[in-house]
C-alpha cells in the first residue's frame, strides 16, 4: 500500500525558465542524464540539498528534526542515557552527509542548446586560484562541460591565473570549450564586481570607489558586471548606475537566494537604464548541481579562437546590447515561505520526490526495499555482532576522510600563496576523521 502511494503521487514538472521574459526557454532544453537512473536516490537527494534557496536556515530545520526524532526515539526505548551519544552521533552523521553532498561529483541535469550558434555561458566561477575556491583548473572543464556549458568566464578573486591553465588544457585535449578572463574584486564600499575581458587588473581595489575602478577598466577594454547585489548590499542600485558599470547579475548562488521580487526588480531596473542581464553560477567547487545559463547567439563561435569570443562577448556588453543575453534557469515552482523552512524536511521531500517520473519512482521504490531488507538483516545480529559491524563502518570512514584530507592539503601545498580555503577543508577532514575514528574505537 506504502509502495502504490507513492507511485500515485502527481507529478511536478521542473522546467527551464527564461528570466527576462518570465516565459518558457525556447534556447535551451532540460535533460537528465539517464546513466543516473539506476542510483537515483544518491543523486535526487544532493541535487536538492543544493536546490536550497536558504541554506543556513534550512539546514538549521533539518538538523532540528533529525534531533528531535532521535530523542523521540531514544525516549520511547527508554534509554534515557543514550540520548545525548545519540544526539552526538546524529549531529556527525549530517555533516558527514553535508560532505557528500559537496563533493558528489555527479549532477541530475543538464541544458543543451536548441540552435548550433548558441553559446552557453557561464560568466561567474571559480579556482582553486581563489582564496576560497576548492576547483582544480581540470574539475572545473569536467563541471562545466557536464552541465552543458561551452563557454566560461573564470572568475577567481583577485587573481587570473587560472585562465591560462585551463586554457592549456582544453587546447591540449582539443576540447571545444572557449575561456574567458575574469575577476571578481571588491571595492570601497563592498560592491563585489565582476571585471571581465582583462588579464591584468592593478590592486588595490579595496580602497577604490566604484567609479575609478570602472573608468579604468573601460579604458582598458574590459566591462564590470555588479555580482550578487542582492546578499552584499553595497551601494544600490542608482549609485552603482551612476558608477558606470555595464550590468547586473540578475541570478547566482549564495548562501541565500534572491526572492522572486528582487529579481524581478533587478530586471526592471535593467531594462529601464539599459543595462545587461548576466547569470553566472558563483561555482566554487563544491556540488554537482546547476540551475542557470547565460545565452549568447555566436555565429561560428566554435571555429574561433579563446580572445575572439571573449571579445564578441565583452564588447556586446560594453555596448550595451540587451537583446544578445538571456538568463535562464532552472525553475522548480516550489514554495520559498517561512512557514516551509519550519518544515523544511517534510515539504522539501515532498517536491524532491513529486518531481521524480515514473522509471525513477520505481528506482526508489527498488532502493528502499533493498535499504529495508539490510536492516532487517542487521536486526537479527547479536549485539555484539552488530556493535563490531558498525564499528568496522566507522573505521573505514573515518580512514576515507582522512585520505581525502591529505588530498586537499596536497593540493593547497600547490596553491597556498592564492588559497586558504583547501587548507580549512583539509584540517576540517582531518578533525572528523579523528572523531568518527574515536567512534569506532568506543562502540568496538
């Protein structure tokens, strides 16, 4: 009956909405990588964990619930002892699956073009050249050709040394992507900006007011697009006009999301001021997951080199030719309320699963039968059985940790005088290893 529930659920549709015209893509089309079917579950459930449109708070609700099971659990076997281990252990498992959920290097879906002239672009993404960017010049080619991408700005804080190097690459195993320079700085007033087309830029910026930093950056060739306006609250949106740039970023990721009125506000405000709409990513490395495409129509981009779209591109922007760029994202028409966020666990599942068709339901279906069975299984241990399996578990995971820490500290050994962010993560790693080895040691 459980099973026939949830194949009846009606089915919601995810779609691919243009955000200039809050119209249906006709550029683009969404695809799901069918290779994916068979380990659905592994893949629905990170892909929305990075769909969060509020991350801190949602996160907040689950760890909330999760406790409040736990202890609900614990109380009804009246184990009145086992209830702060076991608070302590559910609080490590979520991170541990936090971990997952950023380093699963699979993603559900993917945009291709419905014109061949059509270049997809990506005008906001990161290095490990960043100080927090946790993407090596050859994960950040795999991510974004996965997710359909063609084109690409790389835009490490404070630095383009990562340009040339992938570059490289892609010259090297003739991979027909083209990559564009790019940076993201700061200025006097907290405005991060978007500086594109130019492989040098002069600090400091920190203590610039906008408008030099533009200025220079026109007189050099290059453009500035103002990024995530929205989380930073810099100067607004007339002073940030009056400045001079030359658009704004009307879509990305951040730690929250814009609401549907602040976009819809930044897309007035464009069009009223005629100034490009981009939409970039912010990708720094961590999840598989994309939900935004910038549309440019080419002729014959495949067949020119790196500087010449880059070129096509900087000065359509420069220029201000709005009709060129459309934003697309994926759109999901869920509800984004408070009242959601309360319960996040319930409703987020709830839309994670009735966006699911009906071969990868039965996937489901087939895993969670398979998950069942293992613990009817492992029930049916002796205790001293079960405490020896669970603790080979936490060993082996505590070793995994530990290996991809290293991993990371190897690779910031290569980059320490860019980034301090592999450093964190490694040292981070490390730390839960320790714990989930300590873990292993008491249940033994």
């Amino acid at each position: 009956m459980f099973f026939a529930i949830l194949l009846m659920f009606p089915r919601h549709q995810i779609t691919l909405l243009d955000l200039s015209n809050q119209r249906p893509s006709e550029e683009l089309t969404l695809k799901t990588n069918s290779w994916t079917y068979p380990i659905e579950p592994f893949i629905s459930i990170p892909d929305y964990f990075l769909s969060f449109y509020d991350v801190k708070n949602q996160l907040i609700s689950w760890l909330c619930w999760i406790v409040f099971f736990v202890v609900i659990f614990t109380v009804l076997q009246k184990k009145f002892m086992k209830i702060l281990p076991g608070i302590i252990l559910a609080i490590l498992w979520f991170i541990t699956f936090c971990l997952y959920v950023i380093f699963l290097p699979v993603n559900k879906y993917y945009a291709i073009p419905t014109a061949p002239n059509l270049a997809l672009i990506d005008f906001h993404s990161h290095t490990i050249y960043s100080h927090d960017g946790l993407a090596t010049p050859r994960y950040s080619i795999w991510w974004h050709k996965r997710n359909g991408f063609n084109t690409w700005f790389i835009t490490d804080h404070n630095s383009t040394n990562g340009v040339a190097v992938i570059r490289d690459m892609v010259q090297r195993d003739k991979i027909n992507s083209k990559i564009c320079y790019g940076q993201e700085i700061s200025d006097k007033h907290n405005n991060h900006l978007l500086v594109l087309g130019l492989k040098k830029l002069n600090p400091p910026y920190s203590t610039e007011e906008t408008k030099n930093i533009v200025k220079y950056v026109h007189n050099n060739g290059g453009a500035v697009i103002v990024a995530h306006w929205w989380e930073d609250r810099g100067s607004g949106f007339e002073k940030l006009y009056k400045s001079g740039v030359d658009g704004f970023e009307i879509y990305s990721h951040t730690k929250k999301m814009p609401a549907a009125s602040e976009i819809l506000k930044t897309i007035a405000f464009c069009r009223e001021k005629n100034l490009i709409m981009t939409g970039g990513t912010n990708w720094h490395g961590w999840g598989a997951r994309n939900d935004v495409w910038t549309t440019v129509k080419i002729e014959d981009w495949q067949k020119m080199q790196h500087d010449e779209v880059e070129n096509i591109i900087v000065n359509s922007i420069r220029n201000r030719k709005t009709d060129m760029f459309r934003t697309v994202i994926i759109d999901r028409n869920e509800p984004k309320t408070n009242l959601r966020v309360v319960f996040e666990p319930f409703v987020g599942l709830y839309y994670c699963f009735i966006g699911l068709n009906i071969w990868q339901r039965i996937v489901w279906l087939f895993w969670l039968s398979i998950m069942w069975l293992i613990i009817e299984k492992h029930n049916a241990f002796s205790t001293e059985k079960k405490n020896k399996l669970i603790s080979y578990v936490y060993i082996v995971l505590s070793l995994f940790l530990l290996f991809c820490g290293i991993l990371c500290f190897i690779k910031w050994g290569q980059v320490a005088q860019y980034n301090h962010m592999l450093k964190d993560c490694s040292l981070f790693l490390a730390s839960l290893a320790v714990l989930w080895g300590l873990a292993g040691a008491i249940k033994r």
